[in-house]
C-alpha cells in the first residue's frame, strides 16, 4: 500500500495553466479536459494555499507561429 501524504498548511497546490480555452468548446479544446476540473476541485479543499498560474502571450507571440496554420 503507498504511504500515505499528510498536507499541513506549509504546503501548496499549485495549479498550472488551467483555461477554458483548453475545455470542451474553447479555442485550444482538449479532449476530455473538462475531466481535471472536479479533481481540481476536491484537492483545492484540502489545501490551505491554493495557487493558480496562466500563461499568456501578447497577441503576434511567436508561439501562435508554431500551433496556428
């Protein structure tokens, strides 16, 4: 059996790059990417500090070269 992690109020979630855009319907959809969210969720409650990130790119960013036709 895998031990067990204990979470104390040191410790944070850290949530990388979660957009609509990357859900059913959004500009850049994964499929199934709507499945992470309730397990988002049910983390997030077991964790004092819970901390977002997004990235993000001016419009022209040399990243839309790479993934748009």
């Amino acid at each position: 059996m895998p031990a067990r992690i204990e979470i104390d109020q040191r410790d944070v979630l850290l949530v990388v790059d979660m957009q609509n855009d990357f859900l059913p319907g959004g500009a850049l959809a994964v499929s199934d990417g709507d499945a992470i969210v309730p397990l988002i969720n049910r983390l997030a409650k077991r964790f004092a500090n819970v901390v977002l990130s997004q990235d993000w790119h001016p419009p022209g960013h040399c990243l839309f070269r790479l993934v748009a036709p």
